[in-house]
C-alpha cells in the first residue's frame, strides 16, 4: 500500500494536536513547527525505539548529550565554516549557482519547478554580554561534532576497545533558504546519530552491516518495505568527509508521477573515514574538496587510539547512521496513515501506528457520561493502568463512544476500554482493538496483564 499524502497528515496533525505551525499566533515563524500534546508522545517513542535498538540493546554503544552551542573553532576545524558558510548556493536540479542573500525561493528552475537549493547556512549567536566577532558561537548544524570532540573523553571514561559506539540525540539547526514540505525541511530539527568507531579496514563491512541494521529498525517499527529505499550516492554527491554514502530513502511524496521523484532522503548511513578525528586532534589537518587544507592549531590533546596487540597509536575509521527524527516521525506518520471504507459504507481513519510508538496505548471511556458511578470506575481505571507506568493512557470523555472511538483510531491508540452499566455488576470492561476493531469482555483484575501481553514498553 502507498503511503498518505503529506496533505493529509498535515490536516491530521493540526486536527488531532500532532503539530502546529510554529508562532502560529503572530502569523508563524518559517521553518519552525511546535510538536502537540500528540506529537511530543510519538516523537518521544520514536526516539525511546531508537535508544533502545541502538544503545540498550547493543553491547558496543555509549550516549551522550553534548550542547547545542559550540565553539567556533569546531565549526572551523570540522570544515563547517569554510563549507557551511558559504553566500554561494547552488540549485540541486540546475547545478546554477546563486548568492545566498539574493536567492528568490519562488524562482522558476529551468529543469522544472522550483529552483531546490543547498543551503545550510549556520546560525550564529554571540556569548557573553559583548557583540563581537570574538564571543560569535555557533548552533550546531548536526549533533555529530558534539561526538567527535567528545571522542577521547568517551575512551577515557569507558575504557572501550575498538569497535564501539556512540549515540546522540538532539536538536540541530541549520538556516535553510527554503524550507518546505512540513516537517521534512525546517530551519529547527532534530537528529539520532551514531558515530561508530572502528579499525582502519574494517570500515566497509561495518558500513553495510550498518545499512541492514538501520533498514530491518524501520521494517520492526513498521514501515512498509516497497516505502523505503536505499539510494547509494554518486562521488560527485559524496560531503566532503565521506568516503561512501548510502541514503534511507522513504517515499514522502507518493503523489509524484515518477516513482523516483517519490522518494527522499530520511537518514543517511556515511563511511566518513578518518575525516572527522584527524581534523580534531592536537597537530591535526582539515582537508577540503578543492585540495586546500587547514592544520589545526587549537585542540589541546591528539584524539587517536592505543591499539594494545599492535602497540601502536591510530586514527578509527568512523561510519555514521545519521536520521532526522522529524522526518523519521513524519515517515512513521505517513506509512501508519488509512482512510478506511467500512462494510455498510461507513468510513473511519486510522493510524496504524506501531504500539511502541503510539502516543496513548489505551484509552478508557465511560459509556455514560453522566453516570457518576461508572465515569468514576473509568477514572480509577485509568490511574492504575498509568500508575504502571509503562502504559500511557488517557481518560476519554469527549463525546459519544462513537465520536470517542473515532478520535483515538486518528491517533493510532491501540486499545479503548469501556466502562459500562454492566461493569459496575460484573467487573469487566469491553476492550476495542483498533486495527480490527473487534472487542473482547476482560476482567478489569486482568486488565493490566492482557495489555501488557499485546504491547511492549
Ligand atoms: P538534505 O539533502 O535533504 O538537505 P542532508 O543530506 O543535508 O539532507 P544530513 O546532513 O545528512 O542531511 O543530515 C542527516 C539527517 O538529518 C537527514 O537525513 C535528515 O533526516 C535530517 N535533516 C537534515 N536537514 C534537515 C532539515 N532541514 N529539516 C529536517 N531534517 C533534516
């Protein structure tokens, strides 16, 4: 099945409280958008989904949470400055080049549409009470430099052998000149990275076992595989630091006539070599595509590590899987999507959201409104199947148990319980499932065990 149209999730979002367009109330600011009461719940799971695979259940990861506001001498050492800083932009369709600060967004391209420019230039900010060129710092573009400094206070703290990782997830920023498509190009995002540490060598087994490790998280979390592609980039499309690129790319825009055009990029999986630790360390040396180089002069230590077997000090090899967790959740959003036509010609739509990552797992409303009794047995419902703490639910009581039913299939909850008259007779409620939205009779004694059987959190 294809995926919806980012049109109608759009409209779900706004509808159901996933996103709002940021500053909404003073006309929006561009690029920007606030995550609802829905929204932070999956972009919370979709997050804890990934923790879990990639640091919890692994044997050879570390996390960490570096700060947003770097040093300008990352940024330069890093190659970011040189490159991420550039007034020149270019058109990824035309390949013209343009000045940054006299591009006209809605400028038609010659090979159809709208120019798409690259961009990426950094925000800047100064530190401290005085507005000058020395107290400038930058917002981080991407989480990885956070990492890459990071390196040999991670080795050091850990006592980590080759190979190993480590994971980071935050907010990055990057001043886009056109941000579009809702959540898939904005100027405020944020990203899961891992930068993954290994011998010189062994760096192109590690990159495709990698790739397979990333595609089959998306397939577990549901993602339909005629949805995701991986799109191998050509030299001349490689960043400066990579040596072999290999894109995860989802099908965001099913709407386009040319299956190609359909698909773009969700993360992206990077050999990026040695790049990143060589231009970090005491002595080190930042090389550019043009063949120009800087030598660092700043880093107060080298970053390399001690190969015991051999005796010798080297530089690790580094592959990066590198997602947007907005797109990622967009993606999630838009694969989970379904207008239904019901027997009888009713319809309903529905997230199929995958259980971990539905915002609410279960949602408990009282048949009667106005029967204090049995709103009150719902509310104690409630509180002891969140006071689990493992089960997020939500005490529904916002229209009819149609409308109610309704309301929770378009957030994707994966289970509604209704207290009835009967209930207070027999201690039983009526549980929906929402995919097939067949209902069974349990014990509200059993209630907690049969969730947890058929949801995992
Ligand atoms: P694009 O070519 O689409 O601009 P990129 O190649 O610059 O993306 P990377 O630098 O590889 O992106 O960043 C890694 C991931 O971060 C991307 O796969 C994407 O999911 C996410 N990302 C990058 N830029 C943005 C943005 N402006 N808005 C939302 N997510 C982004």
């Amino acid at each position: 099945m294809a995926a919806a149209t980012m049109d109608k999730i759009v409209s779900l979002s706004k509808r159901r409280g996933f996103l709002f367009q940021g500053s909404e109330l003073y006309g929006g600011l561009q690029g920007t958008w606030d995550y609802g009461p829905m929204g932070v719940e999956l972009k919370n799971n979709v997050k804890r989904a990934w923790w879990r695979a990639n640091v919890y259940e692994r044997d050879d990861m570390e996390g960490l949470d570096a700060a947003i506001l770097m040093n300008k001498l990352v940024l330069r050492y890093s190659g970011h400055e040189a490159t991420f800083s550039d007034p020149l932009v270019d058109c990824r369709k035309c390949k013209k080049r343009f000045r940054a600060d006299q591009v006209d967004p809605n400028e038609k391209c010659p090979e159809g549409g709208l120019h798409n420019f690259t961009d990426n230039l950094m925000f800047k900010t100064t530190v401290g009470p005085i507005e000058d060129e020395d107290n400038i710092a930058y917002l981080r573009p991407e989480t990885a430099q956070g990492i890459f400094v990071n390196f040999k206070n991670v080795l050091d703290s850990t006592n980590r052998k080759l190979p190993f990782g480590i994971a980071q997830i935050g907010k990055a920023y990057r001043n886009e000149i056109t941000p579009k498509n809702f959540i898939f190009r904005v100027r405020e995002f944020e990203q899961m990275e891992i930068e993954f540490f290994v011998m010189p060598g062994t760096d192109e087994e590690w990159h495709n076992r990698w790739i397979a490790d990333r595609v089959a998280w998306y397939h577990e979390y549901g993602i339909k595989p005629e949805n995701l592609k991986q799109y191998v980039n050509q030299p001349e499309e490689l960043s400066h630091y990579s040596k072999a690129t290999t894109d995860l790319q989802y099908r965001f825009f099913p709407e386009r006539e040319e299956e190609a055009k359909q698909f773009d990029e969700v993360e992206g999986i990077a050999n990026r070599t040695d790049y990143d630790l060589t231009c970090h360390t005491k002595g080190g040396k930042t090389s550019f595509k043009d063949g120009t180089a800087l030598q660092n002069e700043h880093a107060v230590l080298k970053q390399t590590y001690f190969d015991q077997p051999t005796n010798t000090h080297l530089t690790p090899y580094v592959i990066e899987p590198s997602g947007g967790v907005d797109r990622i959740t967009l993606a999630f959003l838009m694969d989970a999507y379904e207008d239904q036509k019901l027997d009888g010609g009713k319809e309903r739509t529905v997230l199929h959201l995958h259980p971990d990552l539905a915002p609410v797992k279960v949602a408990v409303i009282p048949l009667a409104r106005n029967k204090p009794d049995i709103v009150e047995m719902a509310k104690r419902i409630k509180r002891s199947l969140q006071s689990t703490g493992r089960l997020r639910s939500l005490f529904d009581d916002s229209g009819n148990i149609g409308k109610c039913y309704a309301r929770q299939d378009e957030i994707g909850t994966p289970f509604c319980l209704t207290v009835d008259h009967q209930s207070l007779e027999d201690h039983q409620v009526t549980v929906r499932h929402r995919d097939t939205m067949l209902q069974d009779r349990i014990a509200v004694d059993a209630l907690e065990r049969y969730l947890e059987e058929r949801l995992r959190q």
